[in-house]
C-alpha cells in the first residue's frame, strides 16, 4: 500500500493493519536467522514488565526524591538496579534512566565538553557510532571532532600515532568505543598520555556491555575510563535502553554527569525499561559469563567457517574477533547492499556496512557487518555456526536461488526457538518471596 493508500484509511482499519503487520513481522524473525550485530532478545520474565502499569507512569528526578507521587515501589527497583549494574560493572555509579545508548552519551557529551572545544574519536569509516559525529550528537552540541590515527592491518587505532595526536590536540574529552568492534581498544596503552593531557576519558561499549559485564573482553573502568556508556540490548540481552556507569575522577564528575541525565537530557525514563533493565542484569550476574565465552566462540567459528567459505573476513591474522562482531569485505561480490538484500530473501538478516579502509576511499558500504550474540540467545553453538557458514556460501558465492536456501534456514532455525542464558519462569517466583 502507497501512501496515498494510507491517507484514507479507517481508524479501525489502521489497528488491523498494524496488527497484521506485526504479526508477519513477527512470524519472519521466528523463521529467520537474526544476525544484526545490534539486536538481541529479553528473557520471558523481563518481556513481561514491558506491559506491566510501569508503562503508564512517571518518576521524575531521583529515587525518594521525585516530582511525582506514587512512586514508592518503583524507587526501591530503581534502587535496586542501580546497585546490580555497579557490582556487575565493578563501576562506582551508575544511571539506569537514560532511554538509549545515543541519550546516555549526549548527557556525557553535555556534561564535559562546551561548544568549540575539541574531542578526539574514531572516524565513522573505521567503524564510530553516528552520535560521535559532526551531524550527530556531537555536532549538535558544537564541539570539534578531532579522529585517532587508525591501524587497518590491525583494525585497531595505531597507538603511537594516537599518542603523538593526542599530545598535540588535548582534547577535554576522549572517546573510545566502536560501533563495528572486533578487538579490545588499547586504553591501558595510553592511559598515561590520557592522564597527562588531562582529559576526561570516556568509553562507549553499546555493542560489547554484555562480554565486559561477562569478563571476557576488556575492562574499561580499570583500564583508565571514567565514565562508559552503553545500550541495554546487545551483548547486554535487556530491553532497548541505555546506561551510565562512572569511576569519577573527583566529587564533581558524577554530581556534574548525574544533572546533564535529569533533567538534561531525560525526563520521562521509560520504568517498565528500567524494570527490565533490572531483571536483565540480575540474569546476567548468573549467566554472563557462560553467554560472553560462548557468544566469542560463536563468533569466531563462524569467522573461520566464512574464510574457509571463501569469503574475505577481515582480522584473518589476528583470530578474525574478539568480540560478537564479524566483518566481511564483500565488496567483489558485489557490495554490501547487495549481499544484504540477497541473504533477507534467504531469511538471513544481516546488514551492510563500511569497511575500514585506506583515508579518502568511498563511503559506499562494501562489506556486511554480523552479531553472533542473538544466535547464541536460542541455543547455538559452533556446529550451527558452520552450517550458517555454508548458507552464506551458497547465496553470495554459488548465487544459488536464495528462495531454496530460504527453506534450509527455516529448518534450521525451526530447532531453535527457546531463549537461553535466563531465568526460567516457574523457577524465579522463589524470588518474588522477597516481596
């Protein structure tokens, strides 16, 4: 339907339709291989808070001290979650109120950094999140962008380059984090060039909380980070959210970070999130580190299964990734687009993206991005890993009738269709004994 279609429409036929659709779109992820490197499931148990009365209900400014009445019971869950995120973090504050990755680092950017002064970060060709860029929340806020040197061979920001940078430039604020993030970022290496220059050191790890929090990537917070940021539902598996954690520097930071959250950037904080938010979390104390370990094993068997395939992983020397990440140059093949399109009429979902390059080549997308974290939500392991290997191979090398693969993925993904790495229902009433 065009939207001249739309325009007509019936106010009764309008929730039909948006039902209909739903449930196709519902039913097309069942079937289908979901490998969007930024996506993942809640549990059953936090999936249920998102349609509890929280969804109705504000709780402005901190817990105890609210703008609104009739908060009691949900400022002893803001509370409590508070305190879970800092002990699976290791961090000494932490924020459950902002409403997405993006809100979480447009309250950072707020807090340390005034319009025209300079802050350094990866170029959005070698792999930055949108919000670190001059159109996007950076921008907006007027601040000069100056990138870090990068290391293609290496997919990694060359440290030495970045140490001489960083000397010359004193940036306020120091970025770090990625948006296609196959290695650890060398923060221990320059932590003391961090340190002289006096800049606030911030990390984004949208795409790797889950494995920090599962202690099999690296570990910001001690690695000479203040303050990290992140989305609550990648390798993290919680409702779509963002999140702060601080090791502040002095009694200013989080007093001066905490006031650029509310009311500088939140108002309304979304609670039924924030009550998911919790019960992702406490799942994770129990299995992140089993979900991270077998997410980066995932990860890398379907890496080396993509190379043997015949497709040009890049980090080959390197094991590929050490993250849930995976990047494919296909760009012989006929480029990112293209092979993004083709595996979705396979039931593949996958999403193309830039590959890191030499300075001044296209910005066409040439390559596609993909996450092993949603696979390893339902069960896979390694075997399956090889057999998604072999789909890829038969779409985009063999040009085999997408349509026939289509079936194969459908039979696959039909044997996999419980969530992992939770609580299970009948057995986490014993928890609500607390109450």
């Amino acid at each position: 339907m065009g939207e001249e279609g739309y325009a007509g429409i019936k106010p009764e036929d309008a929730v039909k339709f948006v039902y209909n659709m739903v449930e196709k779109h519902t039913e097309k992820f069942r079937n289908s291989l979901p490998m969007i490197a930024s996506e993942n499931l809640i549990s059953p148990l936090a999936r249920k808070l998102l349609v509890s009365d929280l969804t109705d209900r504000y709780a402005e400014g901190l817990p105890r001290k609210r703008y609104y009445q009739g908060n009691e019971f949900f400022d002893e869950i803001e509370i409590l979650g508070t305190e879970l995120a800092k002990k699976l973090f290791r961090a000494e504050e932490a924020d459950l109120r902002p409403i997405s990755g993006t809100v979480a680092n447009m309250a950072v950017f707020f807090a340390f950094a005034e319009p025209g002064d300079v802050y350094t970060a990866l170029s959005l060709n070698d792999g930055a999140h949108i919000s670190s860029a001059a159109f996007g929340a950076a921008g907006l806020r007027g601040l000069k962008e100056v990138t870090y040197p990068f290391d293609y061979e290496n997919m990694n920001i060359d440290v030495d380059k970045t140490i001489k940078m960083l000397k010359e430039v004193r940036p306020k604020l120091a970025l770090f984090g990625r948006s296609v993030f196959l290695f650890p970022t060398p923060l221990k290496e320059l932590r003391d060039t961090l340190e002289d220059v006096g800049a606030v050191v911030w990390y984004d790890g949208a795409h790797v909380l889950g494995l920090i929090a599962g202690g099999k990537f690296q570990d910001p917070l001690r690695e000479g980070a203040h303050v990290m940021t992140g989305s609550t539902h990648k390798t993290l598996p919680g409702p779509q959210g963002g999140i702060v954690l601080c090791n502040p520097k002095d009694e200013d930071m989080w007093k001066q970070l905490r006031r650029r959250i509310f009311p500088g950037v939140v108002s309304n904080h979304h609670l039924h999130h924030v009550a998911a938010k919790v019960v992702a979390l406490a799942e994770h104390m129990v299995f992140g580190a089993e979900y991270a370990s077998q997410i980066i094993r995932n990860a890398k068997t379907l890496a080396e299964a993509l190379y043997e395939e015949g497709f040009k992983v890049l980090g080959e020397h390197l094991g590929f990734t050490e993250s849930h990440t995976i990047l494919v140059d296909v760009r012989d093949l006929g480029g990112g687009a293209w092979a993004a399109e083709q595996l979705e009429k396979a039931n593949i979902i996958a999403n193309k993206n830039l590959i890191p390059n030499d300075p001044g080549t296209s910005m066409k997308p040439s390559g596609i991005r993909l996450g092993t974290q949603e696979l390893t939500r339902i069960g896979m392991k390694e075997p399956q890993m090889r057999e998604i290997a072999e789909y890829f191979r038969r779409v985009l090398i063999d040009k085999e009738d997408p349509e026939r693969v289509k079936t194969d993925v459908t039979s696959l993904k039909s044997q996999f269709q419980k969530i992992h790495y939770c609580f299970k229902e009948e057995e986490a009433y014993k928890f609500w004994d607390l109450a």
